[in-house]
C-alpha cells in the first residue's frame, strides 16, 4: 500500500542491498533496518518529508550519506547510521534537521571535522561520534548545547593518551585505541558492533519505540535489540 507509514525490519538477519521502490511510499514516517547485515548505499529517493525516524544502525552499509538527508527529510527526529562502514564528511546542512532529538555516528570511517552548524540543533538531546575518524575538536557551538538546551548524551574519541578529538564538554570519551589493543592482546577479532555495545551507560536501541504509534499501519517483523555496556575502562570520564 502507498499509504504505508512504517516499516520496522530490525533484527532479521537480512541481507543484501535496500530494496528498489522503497521510495514508493510517500507516507512512509519510520524506516528500521537496524541490527542486520544489509550492504550497499544509501539511495536519496527514499529520504520523503514525511520521514521521522530513520534507523540502519549495526549494519553493512557503505558510501556518504545523500543529501536528501537534510534537504527533504527536515522533520526527522531519530537518526541512526551507528556501526556502518560510511564515508565521507558530516556536512553542515544537518544543521537544517531542527527537529532531530537522536543523531548517531559512532563506528563509522567519517572523516574530516565536526561542523560548527550542529551547535544550532536545539533539540538534540543525544550524539554520538564515538569510533569515528574525525578529528579537531567538538565546537564550542556544540559545547553550549550542553549548557543551554537538552543535550544530555555528547561521545567522541576524545579519551586516551593522543586522542583523536578534543573535548572539554563530553559526556564519555571514547579510547579506540587502547581498546582494539586490548581486545586483540585477548586473543579476540576486533568487531566494531562489540566495541558499540560496550558504550558505558548507552544503549544501542531500535527506533521501534519512537516509530510505532497507534493507528499506523507497521510491517514489524522482530522485537527490537537492546545492548548493554559491559566494559567501563574502555572509557574515560569527560566534563
């Protein structure tokens, strides 16, 4: 049906690339595909500006992330592109998403540094860079968010000896470092999915909460996953 408002797929062990014609649903709200093993890029066409959650973190996607992202789909509210293999910058225009209250990052190979433009985000109360390659330092302008609005949850790579990042205002900081280090000394495979799940009091949680509500007509084929932190010396305490 055209006039589908949600999809939730999470969990389903999928594979494969996005489905041609997700982009046929004009009215689509919510679209999770979290926590499976789906591969390729991120098509632009099914970005719609009725989107309000967007969820296809601890995947296998690749590629920079299209700019419909924050040219049409203004009144997102969830974000997720955590544990991926994206590329590419954080362009500025995501600063455009000023409903956006959940934007994650965190294990990816994004480059560059974090855009000043976020600090203008007001309702964002999580963000994560956490596993990243970006570099520099969090913006002021990002900082007073933790001061003056509602961001509560603010991770980068700012923990360690030589961080990648510098950051007077987050919340944890992350040493990927001395934990890859660490988890090949034990003799085990350095997954970026492991590393996710071991963010100290995160969790990394379908949208399937926020995308559900009454009267929708959903395709929802698994409960969502719940991870939780296991390891707290991974990190180190920020401001």
């Amino acid at each position: 049906s055209r006039d589908l408002l949600s999809i939730d797929l999470s969990n389903n062990r999928l594979t494969g690339q996005l489905p041609v014609g997700l982009g046929d649903y004009p009215a689509l709200n919510s679209l999770v595909l979290g926590n499976n093993t789906m591969i390729g890029t991120l098509p632009g066409d099914i970005f719609s500006e009725t989107m309000n959650v967007f969820d296809v973190g601890i995947n296998s996607f690749s590629g920079t992330l299209p700019p419909e992202l924050w040219t049409v789909s203004t009144s997102l509210t969830f974000l997720n592109f955590g544990v991926n293999g994206f590329t590419g910058t954080i362009d500025p225009g995501f600063s455009n998403l000023q409903q956006l209250k959940t934007l994650v990052f965190y294990f990816n190979t994004l480059s560059g540094t974090v855009p000043s433009e976020l600090g203008l985000m007001s309702r964002l109360n999580t963000l994560h860079f956490a596993g990243t390659r970006l570099i520099g330092g969090i913006p002021n302008e990002v900082c007073q968010l933790r001061l003056v609005a509602s961001l509560t949850t603010l991770t980068s790579n700012c923990g360690g000896d030589n961080p990648m990042i510098q950051c007077s205002c987050c919340t944890f900081c992350f040493d990927e470092q001395a934990t890859t280090a660490r988890t090949r000394k034990a003799g085990k495979r350095v997954r970026r999915r492991d590393l996710a799940s071991e963010l100290r009091g995160e969790r990394i949680r379908s949208a399937w909460a926020t995308a559900t509500h009454e009267g929708q007509e959903t395709v929802r084929m698994n409960a969502p996953i719940t991870r939780t932190a296991t390891s707290p010396d991974m990190w180190s305490e920020g401001a």
